[in-house]
C-alpha cells in the first residue's frame, strides 16, 4: 500500500508540471496577443520636448573692442620761469575757464626788472629830450654859418642814437612784463584740472620735467582702438565706398561700455583711421568720437567700443540649442519626431545670445530648443513647438 500511494503522489506530481506548463504557454500567448496594445503605451511614455521652427532674422553682431579715452584737448600746464609756488587758485578735478586763474609763482626779481625797465626808459627818454634840445639849437647856427654842418650831423646822429635807446628801453620793459606775467598761471582752455603733483612752496622751473598740472577739454572725448589685419580688410569689404572717408561714413553708430559695466548713453561714431600699421603690433589704429555733455567720461579712462554689424535674411539660432564637440558646434534637427545630430558652422561674433547660422540650418527646420545631453540620435520625441516670439524675443 505504501508503494502504491508513493506512485499515485509521482502521477499528481506530473500533472502538476504539465498544468503549469500549459498556463505558461498560454500566458506567452496572452502576451503576444496583446503587442500592439504594448507599442500605444511605450508612445504615450514618449519625453515631450520644446523644439522651434527656424526662421530668418534681421541679426546685429557687435564685435568688442578695448579703448582708452582722451580729452579733446590734453594741455600740459608749466611754468616758463623759475620760482616757488605762491598760491593755489584750484583743486585736482575742479572745472576751470578758459583766461581763469590757477597758480602764482613768487618770482620778486621780475618785478625788480620792471621797475629798473620803467627806469630806464624815464632814462633814455630824458636824453632823446636832450638830444633834440641839441638839434634845435645847432641847426639855426649852421644856417647862419656860425658854426660847420658837422656840429649839426653829429647832434643829429646822437639824437637817433638817443631814439634807438629808449626803444630798446621800452622793449626791456615789455620782455620784463612778459616774464612778470607769467608769474601767474592761467587756464588756456575750457576743462577740467589734472592732478596737482607740487604744493605750496615748491621750486618749479621752465625745465621741470613733470607739469604743474594738465587741463582737459573733455567736451568730446576720443575712443582710440584697434584692429589687426585681417580685421582692417574686412572692414575695407564690409563698407560701401571707394575711399577710406567713404567707407567711415557709412559706419553705423558705435557704443561705448564703461568699465561698470553700463552703456554710455551717447552713441559716437568713428572719424579716423591712422594711415600705418604699426609694425610692433601689427594692428591699425581708429579713433571714435563721443559727445561729452555731463563730463562723465574723463582722460585717461578705459572703455570697452562696440561697433554693430546688421545681416539681412541670417539664420539665427539661440546658443541655447547647441553643444559643442570636439570643437564642433551641433544642433538636434527633429524630423518625423526623431532627433538627428546636426552638425553647423556659426560665425564667431555672436548676436547677443544668438548664433548667426552659415551652414547646417534652413529657414522652416525644426530644432530642439533647449540642447540636452540626455537626447541620442534617432531618439524619438514628442515634439513641443515653441511660438516664434518666445524663441526670437531677444532679436526684437
């Protein structure tokens, strides 16, 4: 009996496993039959993401250029003559006139030469009275033959001689007011006062090396800058023009950064272009004008210029929606819902935070707004088409 019921559970066993089996088999039916309900739920679980239509847009590249700032007018201010500093009319900074006064030099023995001048003239003027007084008085005698025409020649010639003395007189006295004179120093132009590096009581001479001070005219203030080479011919087939005045002319208006950061809000514009390269540099060298109404931009300052550059019909792109590879610029172009790596080439100056596109992109294709390392190639994507104001708002 034992043996029997032992067979009998072997038999339940087998029926068992075949039972099993069969479900199995039936499942890996079920589950085949229900693929294509499989296929609608793996595209429902599709990532969504935002891609735009390329278009073409009126671009404007601004290259950046370093610049350094000066005056109109930069003037030196020295003493022609020897002394010590008496007085300080100014301050270092202070807006001056032109004809104001800003320093006086104690210098005693100018006025001591003008006085002897006035002197010497009293002098010389006593001795032409003299010498006339001598003239008139010979001349009736030599009519009368009293006494020879020498006497007369000779009272003549001392009477010139006494005439060219007190001419030299006076101009000892003018050379001696024009030296008093410049014991006071005053503005030649229109500016603002420099550093004052001397102070009361200093010995400055008409052979000191440093200036007592320098005024500027800062009414308009240059922008010097520079380009290299190839920069200088491609701004000489950039602009229309068959001179370099005609080519200037067409130059758009230019921008200056101050060195916060902020935008000066008076537009200049490039007037000249020095006729060298320097050989050192390699580099030519331009000068913008800017109008200077508040005195905000002084000598000597440093500034960043920016010249524009418009592009009709540019393919543009935001930098948003490429990476870069080994050195390449790409771009994920969808067609059908399937992402391509798209290789393309952009100009190296860009508009803002936009690529200008030259090669790779049409107007119409569409292109993953916002790149991504998660994307692959030939990912499919629910594509999220963003409205063109949205994607091109900062070309606006």
């Amino acid at each position: 009996m034992k043996q029997g019921k032992y067979k009998l559970n072997n038999k339940n066993r087998y029926l068992s496993l075949v039972a099993g089996i069969t479900i199995s088999f039936l499942c890996s039916c079920g589950n085949h039959s229900t693929e294509p309900g499989t296929e609608t739920g793996a595209t429902d679980s599709t990532q969504t993401y935002p891609v735009f239509k390329v278009v073409s847009e009126t671009a404007t590249l601004k290259t950046d250029y370093p610049a350094s700032l000066q005056g109109e007018q930069n003037i030196e201010i020295r003493p022609n003559i020897d002394g010590y500093i008496e007085k300080i009319y100014v301050d270092e900074g202070a807006v001056v006139k032109k004809g104001q006064l800003l320093f006086r030099i104690s210098a005693p023995q100018y006025l001591q030469d003008v006085n002897n001048a006035t002197a010497a003239i009293s002098s010389a003027q006593a001795d032409v009275s003299t010498a006339e007084m001598q003239v008139k008085k010979t001349k009736p005698l030599v009519e009368k033959q009293i006494i020879s025409n020498y006497e007369l020649e000779s009272a003549e010639y001392t009477l010139q001689a006494r005439q060219a003395a007190l001419v030299q007189a006076r101009a000892n006295l003018a050379n001696a007011k024009t030296n008093l004179g410049y014991t006071k120093i005053t503005s030649p132009v229109d500016g603002v006062v420099g550093t004052i590096p001397f102070r009361l009581g200093s010995l400055v001479t008409s052979t000191t090396t440093m200036p007592l001070t320098t005024v500027s005219n800062i009414n308009k203030v240059y922008a010097y800058f520079s380009l290299n080479e190839k920069q200088l011919l491609d701004f000489s087939r950039q602009y229309q023009g068959s001179t370099l005045d005609a080519k200037l002319s067409h130059m758009p208006p230019v921008t200056l950064t101050l060195a916060d950061g902020s935008e000066y809000p008076e537009k200049g514009r490039v007037e000249t272009i020095a006729g060298l390269i320097n050989s050192q540099t390699g580099s030519a060298s331009f000068r913008a004008t800017f109008p200077n109404p508040v005195g905000l931009l002084r000598s000597g300052a440093s500034a960043t210029l920016e010249i524009p550059v418009t592009i009709e019909n540019a393919i543009v792109i935001p930098q948003r929606s490429t990476y870069e590879l080994q050195g390449k610029t790409f771009v994920y172009l969808v067609n059908n819902n399937k992402v391509i790596n798209t290789e393309i080439e952009v100009m190296k100056i860009a508009a803002g935070q936009y690529f200008v596109v030259t090669s790779g992109l049409k107007a119409g294709d569409t292109v993953v707004y916002e790149s991504t390392s998660a994307l692959q190639d030939s990912t499919v994507i629910k594509p999220d088409v963003q409205p063109e104001d949205k994607v091109y708002n900062g070309l606006k």
